[in-house]
C-alpha cells in the first residue's frame, strides 16, 4: 500500500523499481523494453528516463533492490 507521506516523485521510483523487477523476471532482460515497463508502472517512459538514463542503469539498481529488500526479508 503506498505511504501518502512520500513525494510523488518517490512513489513513482518505487512504482518504476517494482514494475522493472517484475518485468525483467517475467519477460527477461532483451525482451523487457523501457515502454514495458513504463505501462505496467502506469508512468509514462519519459518519467521513467528522468529516474533511470538506461535499461542498463534500471537493471543495476533493480539487482541492489532485490538484494537490499532480499537482506530485510521483503520478498521482492
């Protein structure tokens, strides 16, 4: 459930990071595209670009994510 104390700009990362994770699972890291991922966050690709300057950089941070959320127990 999202927190209404973060920025919107926060709760759009988050959305970004969970939706990329999931997607990169799913379809895999060729046949995830920044459009994919910018729908299934229901952001647009620009937002998504103005957090992450590549799929490479997304990939990067979504396996700190993953690891970070897999150390507190989260189940990412």
């Amino acid at each position: 459930m999202p927190n209404p104390r973060k920025r919107l700009t926060d709760r759009k990362r988050e959305a970004i990071m969970r939706a990329a994770v999931d997607e990169f699972r799913t379809a895999g890291y060729e046949a995830t595209s920044m459009d994919r991922i910018a729908a299934a966050a229901g952001v647009s690709k620009r937002t998504v670009y103005n957090h992450f300057p590549s799929k490479e950089e997304l990939f990067g941070h979504c396996l700190l994510y993953t690891s970070d959320a897999a150390d507190e127990g989260l189940g990412v």
